[in-house]
C-alpha cells in the first residue's frame, strides 16, 4: 500500500491547488479541522472511505485517481 499512499498525497495536493481549494475552506466542506486536511497533504494520515468518498464528489474525479495519480 506505499505507493499508493504516494499517489493520494501528490493527487490531493495537485487537486487544492488546480482548483484554488484552501485546506482550510475543504476541512470546512468536509466538517473536519485543517490539520486533518493537512495530514492527509503530508502523508501523515489517510482519510477513512466515507472522506475518500466525499472527495470524489468534491473534485468530481474517481477514488481511482487518488490510488493511481502520477
């Protein structure tokens, strides 16, 4: 699963910034705190799959963009 951590911090990170998304105004979108936002951008922890899914819908993209992102 490594890797595929890599991938989910470097695609969230491009999707903030590509659509001007703060991590402070997505932890209010997503009723949680910026430094949860901010351990998910660092690598430091992942989101559970109800967020994951949540994202999905935010972004409009595929969980599969998160795992395969390059």
């Amino acid at each position: 699963m490594g890797k595929y951590k890599v991938h989910f911090q470097k695609a969230l990170n491009f999707l903030l910034v590509s659509n001007t998304v703060s991590q402070e105004k997505l932890a209010y979108i997503l009723k949680t705190t910026q430094q949860t936002i901010s351990r998910w951008c660092n690598g430091i922890s992942y989101p559970d799959f109800d967020k994951l899914c949540e994202l999905c819908f935010i972004f409009n993209v595929t969980p599969n963009f998160f795992f395969l992102f390059e």
